[in-house]
C-alpha cells in the first residue's frame, strides 16, 4: 500500500510541475508578445531569456519574438539562431528570406584579445541599413567592453587592433591578437567556406539552400 501511494506521488509530481510551467510560458509568452507590440526590444529579449530557462517548448511566435528583439539589439547572431529554431515549427516565406537575407549579406567572425581587456573594432564604411548597422555597433561595443566579440557582422571592411580583414558572407574569420602576436598584429584564420543557410541537413552537407523565389 505504502508503495504504491509512493509510487503515485511520483507520477503526480512531474505532472504538476509540467502544468506550473506551461502557465508560466503562456504569462510569459503574454508579456513577450505586449512587449513587442511597443518595440520595447530589450524587455523582449529578457523575457526570451526567462521563456528559455523554463525549459519548455517555445512556440513559432515566442522564437519569432525573440529573433525580432535580437535583431533590434544588433544580435544577428542570436537572431538567426532563433530564426533557425522557428522554421523547424513553421518554415514561412518571412523566416526563410529572412534566414537568406542574413546568410546573402552577413559573415561569421571571432575577435579575441589576450590578455581580454577592452580593444578597437572599426569598420570602413558604416553600412546605411539600420539592422546592419546596429550588428556593427553591437560588435563594436562587446569589443569596447571586454576585448572580446562571436557572431555576424555585415559584410565589409574591418580593422581589429589594427589588423585589417574583410568580412564577406559564407566565409567564417577568427582573429586572435596576444603579446605572442605582436610582428603580425593578428592572425586571421578562414575556418569555414560554406554558408550556413538555415537547414540543419543543409549545414551538414554543406549544399545551400534555394534562395527564396521572387
């Protein structure tokens, strides 16, 4: 008897715990789309961070929220991200030209500064696009910081402690800078020669994806 009741309350439990975290999603999932409605992008992506700590399932419109604040904020790496995880939902014609868009116009890059203290990104020519330009200055800002800089930038052309390289889409570039360093000012390392074009199949092959048909 005893170990039966045991034996219940355990089926019970994770049940219960399941229920409290769904309602927090859907209050969440509230609040995210009330913050989006006023572009108040920031809050957005807070609210993202706490959505994905749940750990639930989030839904087309929680990613699509998500990526639309990461966007905003200068993140196209974090955007894409999300992008990618709502097509596997729901692959739309907004998502995918949107995940072509980024993949037509952007490039991987990793800025590392040993030892990590704050350092000089710069860029040729400031880009006229608004979400373009908010990558360069989200880059430039994490580099500003902390020395220290992992995702997209639009293509063109940078200097990073004054070693210039080009960024260019489809082409992945780490420049590492360090006292070790200091003839060369840098090395930049081509790591990737492939888009990345949304498809978690494509990424393995390495084919791209058919752009979006006009």
């Amino acid at each position: 008897m005893v170990v039966a009741l045991l034996l219940s309350l355990s089926l019970v439990r994770p049940a219960v715990a399941d229920e409290r975290a769904e309602a927090e999603h859907l209050r969440l999932s509230g609040e995210l789309d009330q913050l989006s409605q006023r572009q108040l992008w920031s809050g957005v992506d807070r609210k993202f961070a706490d959505l994905e700590k749940l750990g639930v399932e989030l839904t087309y419109e929680d990613l699509l929220h998500g990526a639309y604040a990461a966007r905003a904020l200068g993140n196209i790496n974090d955007a894409y991200q999300r992008l990618k995880r709502a097509a596997k939902l729901d692959s739309t014609k907004e998502v995918i030209d949107w995940l072509y868009a980024i993949d037509s116009n952007f490039g991987s890059v990793e800025l590392v500064r040993n030892p990590k203290h704050a350092d000089v990104l710069s860029i040729e020519a400031m880009p006229f696009d608004p979400d373009q330009r908010a990558a360069v200055e989200h880059a430039v800002a994490s580099v500003g910081e902390n020395g220290l800089f992992s995702g997209l930038l639009p293509r063109g052309s940078y200097t990073f402690c004054g070693q210039p390289f080009q960024v260019q889409p489809g082409i992945a570039v780490r420049i590492e800078v360090s006292p070790r360093m200091k003839k060369t000012n840098g090395i930049v390392v081509n790591v990737q020669t492939t888009p990345t074009w949304g498809s978690g199949a494509e990424e393995q092959s390495g084919t791209p994806a058919t752009p979006p048909q006009k």
